[in-house]
C-alpha cells in the first residue's frame, strides 16, 4: 500500500509497487474518467524552489483530473522563505493546511528533511542534482509503454551525466529490472557520479561502459535518453558556454540507430535535440512528457488513498 508514504528516491517503492502504480496509469490512459473524483476534497501543495514547466503542471493536471485541488508557490519569492523562513517551519506549516506535498529545491537532500519534518506525504520533484523520482517514474512508464517491457534493454544517457538528476534517479531504478546495460555518454568533466557506478551498478552487477563520442555506439541503443546540460548547477558560466552544445542529436546522427530505438529526454530541451529530429517515429520525447501526467495522476490516488475499484484493479 502507498497510502500515506513519502516519495524521495527511486527505491522507495518496491518494483511490485512501481508495477501497480504503471498498470493504474495505464488504466488512467485508457479510460480518463477513471479515478476522476477520487481526490474529491483533498489538496495538494506544489512548493518550487526552483523553475519547472512539465513537474509542477502535471501534479497540477494531475490533481485537478482527480477531483482535488491544488495551492502553492512556483517561486521562493512569493513566500515567507524570502523572508527568512526556514524549510523545516514552511513544511510544518503546509503541512496545516493541505493532504500531501510536492516539492522541488535546489539542495540536495532538501525533500528528505522536509519528510522529516512533515505530518503528510511529502513527493520530491527534484533535489539539486541528486534525484528526481517522479520523472523516473515517467520514463520507465514511457519504456514499458514504448517497448512493451522494462528489461532486456540497452539504455544510453547522453549529455550532463553529472548533474542530471533525471539520470542518477532512472539510472538507479534501471539497476532493479533484469539484463539492462547502459551506455554513460558525456564530455569527460560531466560524467557519471562515482556513487552511482560504483556504489549502485557495480554492486548490483550492472553491465556500462563510458565514452564521450555519441556516435560510436548509437546503433547499440534501445533506448537514448538525451538530456540538457544543467547551467544552473555550473559554478563557472564559461565551463556551460565551452560546454553546452557537446552533443546535438540530428537527422545524420540519427542514421546508424535501430529502427526500434526509442529517443527519450525530460525536458526541456535546449540545443541537444534539433528541431529536425521531432519528426522522426522515434522521437518520443512529447508522449513522455504526456505519461508523466497519467503517472502523477496514479501515483496522487495511491497515496491519498484511492477507492476500493482502483484498490481491487491494482491488486490484479
Ligand atoms: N522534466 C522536468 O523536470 O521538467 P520541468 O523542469 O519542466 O519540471
């Protein structure tokens, strides 16, 4: 049962809980009136310390298709945070007045100590460049949709590997399903972090291998996650400017890929990904970011408590 329970990191929901969580998105998809009222009264508080377009809106959309409604803040500058206020008390306080919480921040481990200090459900949506569970939860539900099952996969990350939360979050959960192997594809300054290959794919027997040209091992790939390089983590611009456009996936670069790859990023693109490329079936890109609502609307009933006809599907 999720009932109650914070998110903050993949591994906090056991693969058979993922595994509900996809089949109800899955059910969501198909019949968008199901669950439609069964948040009917709940509310749900979307607190970003940090920009976002697709995570605070679809927990949005989500929440409001659910019947529920939603308060909060998109910028730390409309709270009292701007005056002083620290996260534990703003928690505390949220916690008064709504039925779970989203939060996004730019410190590492800021959506753990918030659930600590928390009296309801705390969903971390993003801290700093440590995790981001809930997009991890939307590209193995795009995976599974895409390619039918989530295993037997070879999965490059391509672009700031080491500052991007979404890969350190998926990468973690990929390490769960059976014969995956990654290809970690980076500028050698932006590589993968060590406690992510050494403390999670090397103890869970993980095959990977590193290397800075994309277009040695493309047409390896089931799956290519592109990502953006992350400025606002850089402590230095001239290290983003020499930086940013290492990797631009287009038509020609596409060539040697299988015909079955599936292209996938969390968005929002800059340069990575050139416009050319939305055209080609394998761009799933926008579809991703459409099953991170039905994914938020799943995971919103489940921990509030969903009616006992979604409870008895989720138990098939
Ligand atoms: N994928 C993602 O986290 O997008 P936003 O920053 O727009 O929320």
């Amino acid at each position: 049962m999720l009932t109650g329970r914070h998110l903050i990191e993949p591994g906090n929901f056991t693969l058979d809980e993922m595994d509900r969580l996809f089949k109800l998105a899955e059910q969501i998809e198909e019949d968008p009136a199901y669950l439609r009222d069964s948040c009917r009264g709940k509310v749900l508080a979307t607190l970003f310390f940090e920009p976002s377009t697709r995570t605070r809106l679809s927990f949005e959309a989500a929440m409001l298709r659910l019947g529920g409604s939603c308060l909060g803040f998109a910028e730390p500058g409309s709270s009292s945070v701007a005056k002083g206020e620290s996260l534990a008390d703003t928690i505390r306080t949220v916690s008064c007045y709504a039925d779970a919480i989203v939060m996004r921040n730019p410190k590492e481990g800021a959506a753990l100590l918030a659930s600590r200090y928390a009296e309801i459900p705390v969903i971390n949506a993003g801290d700093g460049g440590h995790h981001h569970p809930t997009q991890t939860l939307t590209d193995l539900l795009t995976i599974r949709q895409l390619r039918g099952d989530i295993g037997n996969l070879t999965v490059g990350f391509c672009g700031d590997l080491k500052f991007g939360r979404t890969v350190h979050s998926l990468a973690k959960a990929l390490s769960c399903y059976p014969h995956i192997r990654m290809v970690f594809i980076s500028p050698p300054e932006l590589k993968v972090p060590a406690y992510i290959k050494t403390g999670i794919l090397e103890k869970e027997g993980i095959e990977y291998r590193e290397t800075d040209t994309l277009e040695k091992v493309i047409g390896d790939l089931d799956v290519l996650y592109m990502t953006r390089v992350q400025r606002e983590r850089f402590f230095n611009e001239e290290d983003y400017i020499r930086l940013k456009d290492s990797y631009i996936l287009n038509r020609e670069k596409m060539e040697p890929a299988r015909k079955t790859m599936i292209i996938l990023h969390p968005l929002p693109r800059v340069n990575e990904i050139a416009l050319e490329v939305d055209q080609d079936p394998r761009a799933s890109y926008f579809k991703q970011a459409k099953y991170g609502m039905y994914i938020r609307m799943a995971l919103l009933a489940s921990i509030l408590g969903v009616p006992d006809g979604a409870a008895l599907y989720m138990q098939k």
